[in-house]
C-alpha cells in the first residue's frame, strides 16, 4: 500500500443502509478475504453464513517478509524491538458521519 504512517487503506460502502467503513493502518500490506467459503460456518447463535455474507480487511506485514533481507528485521521482535502497529476501523452511516 502506497504512503507510510498512519494513512487511508481501505473503505467499503453498503448501499442499501448507507454504511460505510474506513480503514486506517500504518502497516506496509494488506490482506482482502470475500467470504467466499462462509457457508459451512455457523454464527454464535448456530444460524449459518451463506457465502458472500462478510468480508474482513487483514492489516499485515508482506507475506514473505521474513525472507526479504532489505525489509526483514522491520518484522523480526525482540525484548528490545517490540511489535507496534496502529490500525483504525471507523464505521459510520452516510450523512451521519
């Protein structure tokens, strides 16, 4: 993803209901999962997902990331390099936000 910091990843839009969600990360990647295999999937009140019905933005470091040299140590924690990252999910409704 473009930028450094703190800065907008990811948005989506539901048009029917107006909402919207704002993604905000400092974080170098980013995973999109559709939900297409959420059909064997139950929710905690046993009622089961249909394919399509979620979707999920993974803030991350690239896969790989570990084996690339120039980049790697950014990933590699220890007691003197901890892991921080900021990541920000802003929902809100068209017009109300």
């Amino acid at each position: 993803m473009n930028g450094d910091g703190l800065r907008p990843v990811g948005w989506a839009f539901e048009q029917t209901g107006g909402i919207v969600l704002e993604v905000m990360s400092d974080r170098p990647a980013m995973q999109f999962y559709t939900g297409n295999h959420l059909g064997d999937h139950k929710d905690s009140q046993g009622k089961s997902f249909g394919a399509h019905m979620g979707f999920c933005f993974e803030t991350q470091s690239y896969p790989n990331q570990v084996n690339m040299p120039e980049i790697a140590d950014q990933v590699m924690v220890t007691p003197n390099r901890p892991f921080n990252s900021t990541t920000v999910f802003k929902a809100s409704v068209e017009g109300q936000a």
